[in-house]
C-alpha cells in the first residue's frame, strides 16, 4: 500500500479506497507519519463517500485503509490552497 501511494503521489494519479466503510477517491498530496506515529495521507476527495457530506482536504489514517487502487485518471497540479510541509506530519515520505 505504501508503495502504491507513493506512486501515486510521484505520478499525480488519483486513488480509490474504503475507509469507514465507504468508497472514497482522492488526489493525494502529502504522506508520512503523525506525532502518534501513525501513516497518514493528506488528499483532495473528489468523489465517493463523506460522513460530512463534503468533498475537499482530509487527513486519512493508513491502518484504516482498504482495497487501496492506483487509479489511471491524473490530477496536473497540486489545489491551489495546499502547502508543502504538511504540519500534521512529523516525517513526510513524499510529497507535492
């Protein structure tokens, strides 16, 4: 799975998962580990499942990800409001 973000990152492709129980689709920006030491992915949710009800910037913990699919459809620049050195991360593996 890591891998598969990494790559996905690298190559500005979006991804689909199950988190929560639900389908969700993300332009992934930013990944590494929090201060609790837990892998987290900072993305853009585009489509699919909110419990919120609204797309946009979510912060997903890796241990709750599944079913994890490089999609083929790219993303051609980072959002306009994002910032590298995501502050929620204290090691960030790769990013934007």
């Amino acid at each position: 799975m890591k891998l598969l973000i990494t790559q996905a990152i690298e190559k500005r492709k979006l991804i689909e998962f199950v988190y929560d129980g639900g389908r969700r689709v993300v332009e992934p920006h930013c990944f590494g580990k929090n201060s609790k030491g837990n892998e987290i992915v900072r993305a853009f949710q585009v489509d699919g499942y909110s419990s919120t009800g609204k797309m946009g910037w979510k912060l997903y913990d890796i241990a709750k990800v599944a079913s994890l699919t490089l999609l083929e459809e790219v993303f051609f620049s980072p959002r306009p409001d994002y910032v590298k050195g995501d502050k929620g991360m204290t090691i960030i593996y790769c990013e934007l």
